[in-house]
C-alpha cells in the first residue's frame, strides 16, 4: 500500500510544480522592484550614497574622543651633561611614557573653523642612575582654530552635501522607474508571445479541419488539386509556426522568469491589462517635474557647485594665507597624582601664522584659471543636458497623449478581425467563398491581436518611461522623491 501512496504524493507534487504562475502587470512590476538583481543592485548603491550622507550630518555634530597611549617604553643610549666635569658624555637610560586624553570638537560652518575642548594627563618615569615619576596635566584646555582668509571647506561641504544625498535618491527612484518599464517590457514580450502561441494552436487545429473538408470536396471534385494542395501546405505551415511560436514563447518566459529572480523553468502566466483611464498629461506640468527632479540636472547643480568650491580654493591660493589658533586653560605637574591637579598654572595659546606666496612660475595662477574653464564647461554641459531632457519629455508626452486612442482603435480592429475570421471560416467549411479570402481573414486576425498587444504595450512604456524622466506619480499627485520619503520615513 505504501508504493502507490508515494507515487500517488509524487504524480499529485509535479503536478503542482508544473502549474503555471498567473500575473498581471502590477504584480510583475511589484516583483520586479522587489527581488530582481537589478532592483538589488541600486538599493545597496542607495544604502552607500545614504550612509554617506549620514556621515556628513554626524560630521556637523559634537565629537568626543578619547586618546589613550597606556605604555610607551624606551632604552637606548642618550647624550646627558655632566656638570661636574662641563662635558656631554652617553649614558643608558630606561623611560616608560603614558597617557590619556579626552577631546571634544565641534565645527564652526560659518566661519570655517573648529572649536575645541581638551583635557590630558600625562605619566614619565626614568629608570637609571637616577630614578624619577612625574605627571603632567591640563584638566581643561578651550580653545579655537582656523584660516582667517582662506578656504571655507565646511561651507562648501554644507551646500554641496544634500545636493549630493538628493541626487543619490533620485537615481535610486529613476533606476527603479528604469526597472519597472523593463518589467512592462518583457511583461508584453510574454503577451505577444502566449497570444502567437494561441493563435498558432487555433490556426492548425483550423488548418487540420480545413484540410480534411478539402480531402472530402476533392473526392468528389468540388476542389482543385491545386487548391487541395494549398490547404496541405497551409497546414505544414501552421505545424512550422507553431513550433516557432513554442520556441518564442520558452525564450520570453525564461527571459521574464529570470528577471523577477524566479526558476528560469518557471511556467508564468500573463493576464493583459483593462483599456488604461482616459489620461492627457499637460507637457507644461511634465517640463516642470521634470526640471526639478532630474538626477542627471541634480548632477549638474553638484558639479557647478564642486567647479565653485574649486574656484574660490585656487583663488585663496592665490593670495597670503593667515590661520589663528587660539586657546585658554590650566595645567600643573607634579611628583604624585593628586599634585598635578593642585594649585593650577594658567595656561594661554595665540597664534597666527602666515603664508606669503612669494614665486611660483604661475602655478598657482594657472590652477585658477583651469577651475575657472572647468566651471564654464560645467554650465555648459547642465545647459546641453536641459534642452536634451525638455525635448525627451515633450516627445514622451506626445507619445503617450495619443496612445489611449491607438489602443481604443487596435481593440476595435481585433474585435472586427475576430469577428471576420469567425464568419469567413464557417463560409469556406460550407463552400460560400474561397481559400484565398479565408487566409487572407487569418492573416489580419493574427496581426490585429499582435496590433492590440503592441498598443498596450507602448502606452505603458510611454507612461513608465514618463515617470522615470519625470520622477513624478501621474496616478496619485505626489512626486515620488517625497512618495519614498513617506514610506521609508526619511526626513
């Protein structure tokens, strides 16, 4: 009894394995943003631009640090003055050095330079011929550094960051957008390929039908040898394109299959899309989402901005360079711990320093004059890269305005081809008209199905390619930067 059960588990398993997958178009391009390698592959690039962008925001914050060095050893051969005799003699000698110091910073944006709270201690001690410790402190030192006339990183960093970090986003949502019209790609791909295949099954079925009627009206003369022949060749014909039909559906379904990141021996099953809701886009809005949430003008803007930030840093090279550093604090030293922590010294720290470019051969000059052509070119190049994404946007625009109406019209086609190819059969079979009309009804039948398909393909194409130029939910009247914001809870 155990045998057939087993068999019985195993007929009913492959069964279930081979039963194919049904989608629709939404399902697909859920599946497709979801697990495909390509969707994989720009979420981790978006996950390195973020953290990056996290790291700026954290580098604008209070930093505390902690520098420890716990042992720090010596022994070697020193150069010591010998008082008694007024001469330098070389002696052994043995150090153990350590400390430990707490640091706080914080940048100054406006100004471009860095505050700074410390507090260090340190130990010696000196094993020899004389054997001594001591300890060194600064309980608290404040202080403040930074160029008084040169270039200001921090704010440069500070304009060209979330610019960065935006553009970073935005790519992400394009090439996601770019995923989606490949899954309607290969999506339709399918269709047109299931439809041919259908059509291809009823075409021989017809062709076998047509043909033994033929045999029989050839019996009694009612047909031509001629014509008898034609109907044999139509049904050789209809085998051929068939087994073409199977082949092109194999390659569309692995070809499918292997993009949403399933078993390329998957069998999918693909539902067409209903007649889309009438929808004209108005190319003004288009230009305008468009224009402001194009990745490749965001680029632009970094670049313009880096070019900038090139710019004034060769200038003030250019020119003397003057950096303060200034602190305040208290420190003391002493043979023991507690007492360098007692009766503690004022300790000050002014300092300007300054960089006079005297000679260069005008390296410094030339510098400037390349950052300053780089920027021009950069204009430029943002310029170029405008009017090319103002005219993709209005000819997608066009485009898409007017496919709703193709596909009304190549729905209406098959709906009439359809009902053509019915009639025209049932007259051949009843010897009301000829061979010549009935192939002529199944030629238009087949491309008026492959007509409809390829309409609503282009419309969905039109309207993903779209939103991928746009960056923009026509459907719901939300950009789909702030659309991503709110379901991943980005602020």
């Amino acid at each position: 009894m155990l045998l057939p059960v087993v068999l019985l588990v195993g007929m009913c398993g492959a069964v279930n394995a081979a039963r194919p997958v049904k989608l629709d178009l939404k399902k697909v391009i859920e599946i497709a943003s979801d697990s495909s390698l390509s969707a994989f592959r720009y979420r981790n690039l978006y996950q390195a631009g973020y953290w990056e962008y996290r790291s700026f925001r954290a580098n604008r914050l209070p930093s505390l640090s902690l520098n420890l060095t716990p042992a720090r050893y010596y022994r070697d051969i020193t150069s010591r003055y010998d008082f008694e005799n007024n001469i330098d003699v070389y002696r052994a000698q043995q150090s153990y050095y350590a400390s430990a110091g707490l640091n706080v910073t914080q940048n100054f944006d406006w100004l471009g330079g860095t505050f700074f709270v410390e507090s260090d201690l340190d130990f010696m001690r000196n094993m020899g011929a004389s054997t001594y410790s001591q300890f060194s402190s600064v309980p608290v030192r404040i202080g403040y550094n930074q160029q008084l006339l040169g270039y200001n990183q921090f704010k440069w960093e500070k304009k060209i960051e979330p610019i960065k970090y935006e553009k970073i986003k935005k790519e992400y949502i394009y090439n996601m957008e770019s995923v989606s019209e490949n899954a309607v790609t290969l999506f339709f791909n399918l269709a047109l390929a299931q439809t041919e295949h259908r059509l291809a099954m009823e075409t021989l079925a017809s062709s076998d039908t047509l043909y033994m009627l033929g045999e029989r009206r050839f019996k009694i003369a009612a047909i031509s040898q001629a014509e008898l022949l034609t109907l044999k060749l139509d049904l050789v014909n209809a085998r051929n394109s068939l087994e073409n039909s199977r082949i092109s559906l194999k390659r569309a379904n692995a070809s499918l299959a292997s993009f949403l990141g399933m078993d390329q021996n998957s069998e999918i099953e693909v539902s067409l899309p209903s007649l889309p809701v009438a929808r004209t886009i108005p190319l003004a809005d288009a230009l305008v989402y468009a224009k402001d949430n194009s990745p490749t003008l965001l680029g632009h803007k970094q670049t313009i901005l880096e070019a900038q930030s090139n710019v004034s840093r060769t200038k003030m090279e250019n020119r003397f360079n003057a950096s303060l550093n200034a602190s305040v604090g208290f420190n003391q030293g002493g043979d023991k711990f507690p007492d360098a922590y007692r009766h503690l010294l004022r300790q000050d720290l002014v300092s300007i320093s300054l960089t006079i470019p005297l000679i260069d051969w005008g390296v410094r000059k030339g510098k400037y004059n390349m950052a300053v052509s780089n920027l021009d070119v950069a204009k430029i190049a943002a310029r170029q890269d405008e009017q090319s994404l103002e005219e993709d946007v209005a000819m997608t625009v066009d485009d898409f305005n007017i496919q709703l109406e193709l596909i009304k019209s190549a729905q209406e086609a098959m709906d009439l081809a359809d009902m053509a190819y019915d009639q025209t059969r049932q007259r051949f079979m009843i010897g009301k008209t000829d061979l010549s009309s009935m192939t002529l009804a199944s030629t238009r039948r087949q491309e008026a199905n492959k007509n409809y398909i390829e309409a609503l393909k282009n419309y969905w194409r039109s309207y993903y390619k779209l939103r991928k130029l746009t960056l923009y939910d026509f459907e719901f009247n939300i950009p789909l930067a702030r659309k991503f914001d709110l379901e991943n809870n980005v602020k």
